[in-house]
C-alpha cells in the first residue's frame, strides 16, 4: 500500500488501484454523513477533487491520486456512507482507478513513512 499527504491510501489490483481513506483522516473527520463519489467512465488527473466527504465537522474533496479512468465505485457508500467510520482501509473504499502511468505511485509514502507523517 501506499499513502499520500492527503491521508489516501492506494492499493493495487490485478485490474487497477483501490483508492480510500487512511484510519487516520476517518478519524479526524468524524461520523461521515455524506460521500458523493465519481462516475465510472469518468477520466481524471492527478490532484483533481474527484469525491466530496462531509461529515458532522467538516467537508473535504478527496483528490485523484492518479492520472488514470475511474473503473470501479463502491456504491455502497452512498447509502451507507458511515461505514467509512467503521473500515475505512477496508470494506469502505471510494473507488478504482485504471492508471495511465503506474509509476506516479513511487511519489506516494510507504506505510511505515505515512506513520511517520501522522505521528
């Protein structure tokens, strides 16, 4: 996995890479109440605000890690966008994106630098 400055997490699949958000910002936002989520088909650039999170704090955009197609959403979170709160490096991630260029992941931080960061 890797992990930006923004608190997401990347996890890479056969068929592309899992997007979310760390345990860390789940934290920090507080109960999700709201996620609005990008279409499938859609294709986005680095540092796009692709996602809108609110919760009872505060809302976020959530940028796009990566160059690439969304090809995956977890629609499952517009209904229950709590369970963010509940697995957020798990059941509760955004969506999957199809990179143009893999190697745009050696700019994001390896777990045991991301603790660092959040420490």
């Amino acid at each position: 996995m890797k992990f930006t400055e923004e608190h997401e997490w990347l996890r890479v699949e056969d068929d592309g890479v899992v997007v979310g958000i760390t345990a860390h910002a789940a934290e920090q936002l507080g109960d999700v109440v709201f996620l609005e989520l990008p279409e499938v088909g859609d294709t986005v650039s680095k540092d796009d605000e692709i996602c809108v999170i609110e919760s009872v704090k505060a809302a976020s955009d959530i940028l796009s890690p990566l160059d690439g197609e969304i090809v995956e959403v977890n629609d499952m979170l517009t209904e229950e966008p709590g369970k963010v709160n509940d697995d957020p490096m798990g059941d509760a991630w955004f969506f999957k994106i199809k990179p143009d260029d893999a190697s745009q992941m050696d700019d994001y931080m390896d777990e045991a630098v991301y603790n660092k960061f959040i420490g």
